[in-house]
C-alpha cells in the first residue's frame, strides 16, 4: 500500500529527476502537462481534457536528418514520465502500441517513458464503454506502474522491470507484479462492440444528417487518444542538400488526406473520400469496423473527447446508440 503522503513523495521524487506530465488544472481545465510544481499534480477521475497522445506521438516530429546525401537519426527522445492515466487511457496507450508496432519512433518514446496509471474510472455525461475497474483488466494494458485507489491509500503494481526499478530505488517494496499478456482479453471485443460491427451498415441516412452539420474542422481527429494518421513532407534547409522528412498529424476530415496519386480530370485531383458524409462514414468505420476487423480492438475507447471539442455538437455516443439502436453502457 501507498499512502497519499507518500505518493505526494513519489511524484516529488520523480520530478526532481525527470520531465513529468501528470493531470493539471489549467485555466479551469483538467490538461495533462508538464510539471513544474507537483503540488498542481491533480489525481481525480476526472478526464484530462488533453491525453497523453502529444507525448508518445507528438504533434509533429522529424524521422531523420539529411546532408550530402547522408542520413542522420533525428534527435533521441528524452526519457519522461506520464503520471496519473486512467484505465481509458491506459487502453489507448495500448490500441497505439498495437498500431505501432513495428515503428521505432514510437516504441523508442514508449520504452524511454515510465507510464503510470490509477484506477479513479471517469464518470462524465460523454463516455461509455466504461466498466468498473476490476484487477484482471490490468494484464492487458501497458503501463509500469499502477495505483489502485483504496479509500486513503492506494495498492501498487508493477507492469515492466522499470515500474519495479524507480519502485525500488525511491524505496516502496510493497507491490505486486503483473505480467502483461497482450491487449486482447480472452472473451475478445466487447459484446456492444460486436454489436456496432454488426449494425454498422443498417442505417447510411445517419451519415447524410451528420453530414449536413459538420464542417470538417479536424478537431474530433486532433483530440482522439486513438487518432493516428499523419502525413509525411520533407523540410529542406537553406543549407545545400540538407534537410529533414517529418511526419504530423492530420485528419481524415481534410480535403487533402485523401487525395491520391494519379491522374488530374477536369482540374481535380484524384480522391477517394469527395464529400462530408463520405468523410465522416470513413473516420466511424475506421475506428469501429476496420480496426476490430484488423487488430481485434476497437479503434475508441470511449472517453468522449471528441463530443466535448465538436463546434457542432456531434455527439459519437448518441451516433453509436442511433447504429445500436439501444443504449450504450
Ligand atoms: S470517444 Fe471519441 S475521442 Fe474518445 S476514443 Fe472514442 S473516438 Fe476517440
Ligand atoms: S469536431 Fe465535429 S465538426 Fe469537426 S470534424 Fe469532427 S465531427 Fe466534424
């Protein structure tokens, strides 16, 4: 167990020998960012309005360097702590480590970070999908340390040698160790999950009506913790034959996300996505047909982010239960 003044001292702790985000209020607004005074570190259910996202996939990032006709590695990520993730958002840490597998940019940020989540499960008007928290969830999510809130205290768990490792070196040996076995429980995906897959292609006039308010802002995209297209350019430099190739989000709202190589006709060019319902059709699918179908997780966690940035008011657990036609969890 791990008393609040104790924890209060973890977070002292690895703040004096490390960059720290943790929960914030800033502005009236919970934001997850950096800590210059753990006294601000707040651990609550509630969501950050901002996740962790910026962290291990930042906002934009160079791959590599270039200069006659040489490559350079782009500058090594430092190692950094992201304290006080609910179990949400511990999901989404862990549907982008599926999805990014195989990229070295992101596993590097995610091995050199010490993930440390808590068990307060969010209980605002915009999420579903939210259970209780239960034990047995953690064996399927990435963390290295986890808190689960007991009244005043907190039990502590480690998910990885170096959850162990700062456990040990800030002195609390009271833990317990939990291995990871992979993402995917073995009931599968989530019964309303399969449900949505199931329907997800009864009612096509529900992308007309969201069509029609939507104004292809990009905002629902930027904010998603599970939102993951970018685009990749080049950046040159004014020094001759010098550069770098970055990568940066984007959305699939974007007229030119899906623009394609090819042909122009009639002064356009070639794209796959040509109107709004199209558009919004394309980011549902994605997150609840494509990626079930593909990585056997859903491409949401349900944390409600996107309703709370939309200008217009669009809803995606209203929209699930209209493809459900039920209630959502
Ligand atoms: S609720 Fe919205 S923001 Fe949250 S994971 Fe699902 S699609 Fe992304
Ligand atoms: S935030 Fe709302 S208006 Fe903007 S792209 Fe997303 S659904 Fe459309």
């Amino acid at each position: 167990m791990m008393t609040n003044k104790r924890l209060r001292q973890f977070i002292e702790y690895l703040s004096r020998q490390n960059i720290v985000w943790a929960p914030q209020r800033i502005g009236g607004e919970l934001v997850m960012e950096r800590v210059s005074d753990p006294k601000n570190v707040e651990l609550s259910s509630e969501l950050p309005l901002h996740s962790f996202k910026k962290i291990l996939v930042p906002p934009q990032e160079a791959l590599f360097n270039y200069e006659n006709n040489k490559i350079f590695p782009a500058v090594n990520p430092p190692g950094q702590v992201i304290f006080g993730l609910t179990v949400v958002d511990l999901k989404a840490v862990t549907f982008l480590n599926q999805i990014f597998a195989k990229d070295p940019h992101f596993q590097n940020r995610l091995k050199k970070a010490l993930i440390i989540g808590q068990s307060l499960m969010p209980k605002g008007k915009h999420q579903f999908f939210l259970e209780k928290f239960e034990e047995d969830v953690l064996e399927h999510l990435k963390f290295d340390v986890f808190l689960a809130a007991q009244k005043d205290k907190f039990l502590v768990y480690t998910g990885s040698e170096d959850g162990q490792r700062i456990l040990d070196d800030f002195g609390h040996k009271d833990y317990e160790h939990i291995e990871y076995v992979g993402p995917i429980r073995e009931a599968g995906l989530d019964s309303q999950m399969q449900k949505i897959r199931g329907k997800f292609y009864e009612d096509d006039k529900i992308w007309q009506d969201l069509g029609k308010i939507c104004i292809e802002c990009g905002k629902c995209t930027l904010i998603c913790p599970c939102c993951f297209c970018f685009d990749i350019f080049d950046q040159p430099d004014l020094k001759a034959g010098a550069g770098k190739r970055c990568r940066a989000w984007t959305a699939c709202f974007y007229t030119d996300f899906s623009e394609v190589a090819g042909r122009e006709i009639e002064k356009k060019k070639p794209k796959f996505l040509r109107s709004t319902p199209e558009r919004i059709r394309f980011w549902y699918e994605h997150k609840f047909v494509r990626c079930p179908d593909e990585i056997s997780l859903p491409g949401c966690v349900g944390c409600g982010r996107c309703t709370k940035v939309c200008p217009v008011g669009i809803d995606i657990k209203e929209n699930l239960q209209r493809i459900l036609k039920g209630k959502l969890k």
